[in-house]
C-alpha cells in the first residue's frame, strides 16, 4: 500500500502540467497587456501564486491520509476483482467522480464551513488562468473524504486520483476570457469559459450557479444552472470584496469571519447554524444567502 501511495504522489498530473499552467497565464497576461484589455492586476495575481503555493502545502497530508483510505477501502470492496481498468469503467467512473465533485463544489457554496476553506477561489475581482491558480487552500481538508465511496465500488484508489487530476486539469482552461460562447450542443453538455465565468460572478442572478466540473448537465438537472447572459455582464469577486491582497486577507478573512460569527452567537442552535447554513445567514441581520437574494429581486423586478 504504502509503494503505491508513493507512486501516485509522484505520479501527479497537475505537478506534472504545472509549468505549462504557469506559461499559459503568462502568454495570456502577455496578450492583455499588449491589447490594453485589463485581465491582470499585478497584486492580484500574486495573490493566486501565494494561495496556490499555500494549497500545496496544506494538500500533501490530507492526500496521503485519502489515497490510504481508498487503499483500506479498496481492499474490502466485494468489486475490487470485477471493476478493472477496462474502458467501460473508466468510462463509469468519468460520470461518477464528476458527479461526487458537483455535489462537493455544491457543498463549498452552500454550507459556510465549506465556504470558509474555498472562498479564495473566488475572491479574486478578475477572470484569467491566474485565477485558476487560485485554489480553496482550507477545503483540501475535507476534499478527499467525498471521493471514498468510488474504492468501495471497486474502483483502484491510482484510477480514481488520476481522474480527479484529469478533472482539474480540464477545469484550468475554463477561467481564461478569451473563449466566448461555443456551440449550443457543447454548450449544454459540458462545463465551459461561459458556464463558468457565471460562477465566479457576484451578481444576484448569478450567484452559487454552474457547479460542475466537466459536464455542465448536474446542474441542469439538479436546478442550479444559470445562463450568461449578455444584458448583464460578469461582475466577478464577491459580494462583499477584500480589502487588499495581502496573503493573510485572501486566506484568511472568511475563516476568521466565520469565528466572530460564533463567538456573536447566542446559543448552540445558532452556532451550528453559522457552520452548516448557507454563507449569509445572520441571527441578528438580514439574510444575505444567495437564494434569499434572488427570490427577493424576483419578488420586486
């Protein structure tokens, strides 16, 4: 087992594609600034090469404790001599650990303890391959946990991370601007720069849509996608926006938002409430949950 983590920690592909991530955002920034188009801000894009660095960091114990509990749960599954590495379950295993990732990035967005560990991502007020960079550093955590039903169902732990890598990978090219819209059909089977540049929009309209990681068809069926629409614009970041770009602000300021919540809190009920509600959520505020937002510019447009 443990020859096998080794091998799949050194097997990684996203350390592997690393420099050609880096020389894309590079190339693009590059383009940007020769056309005056405005996709990069120096202190922005520090900010993601400091949250990518942090995220590596944070990454390396909770994927060695995940890819060992794959292994232990791989070794009892009554399917480890069924499902091999044959096309149909790679194929299988595409949908099903595409599916486990919507329902964990929807997790990110709609629990506050989630959102705590992914804000990051998102705080950044600009949309290139910069952004990408930006990993959540605190979900990383916890991430590896959604994934352990796959080893169960016989899947091998080494075909399981591959794909996560595969999905990351994929994932990249969707925050450059360069891409508009592609044809319907594409449009609405897969995830794309346009499905995506929804989600990292802070407009009402737009917020907490287009979870997924490849295929775009979750959030169609589970009711949270949303159209880019051209009578309104992307308006990236967050609701409300960091102050600065300071590494303790980008990785930090919802975590310790989330503990003045709960030290504010008057009672256990509503402490578990700032932790498991979706970001929003007050005892003694207004709402400000994304769905409380929208049905309340429903209600009023």
């Amino acid at each position: 087992m443990s020859e096998g983590i080794r091998a799949i920690m050194q097997d990684d592909l996203i350390v592997a594609v690393l420099p050609l991530f880096l020389a894309a955002s590079a190339l693009e920034a590059w383009y940007s600034a020769r056309k005056g188009l405005g996709w990069y801000e120096i202190s922005d894009f520090k900010a993601s090469v400091v949250a990518m660095l942090a995220t590596g960091m944070v990454d390396i114990l909770p994927k060695v404790a995940g890819i060992w509990a794959m292994y232990t749960l791989h070794e009892i599954s009554p399917l480890r001599d069924t499902v091999g590495r044959q096309w149909w379950a790679w194929c299988l295993l595409f949908l099903l650990d595409d599916f486990t990732y919507y329902w964990f990035h929807r997790g990110n967005h709609t629990v506050r303890l989630m959102w705590a560990g992914h804000v990051n991502h998102h705080s950044s007020r600009y949309m290139n391959l910069g952004t990408a960079l930006r990993q959540g550093v605190g979900e990383r955590a916890i991430k590896y946990a959604f994934w352990l039903w796959l080893p169960l169902l016989g899947f091998d732990p080494a075909m399981v991370v591959s794909m996560l890598g595969i999905s990351l990978f994929y994932q990249f090219w969707l925050h450059t601007p360069v891409i508009g819209k592609l044809h319907p059909a594409i449009e609405f089977v897969l995830n794309t720069p346009s499905h995506h540049r929804v989600h990292h929009g802070s407009n009402v309209r737009y917020l907490d849509r287009n979870h997924g990681a490849t295929l775009i068809l979750w959030d169609r069926l589970f009711g949270t996608f949303s159209e880019e629409i051209a009578e309104e614009p992307v308006v990236y970041g967050l609701t409300k926006n960091n102050p600065d770009n300071t590494a303790s602000t980008v990785l930090l300021r919802d975590l310790r938002g989330l503990v003045g919540d709960l030290r504010r809190a008057r009672c256990w009920q509503d402490r578990m409430r700032y932790l498991f509600r979706a970001p929003g959520w007050s005892h003694d505020g207004p709402d400000l949950r994304s769905e409380t937002l929208r049905a309340r510019a429903a209600a009023t447009g």
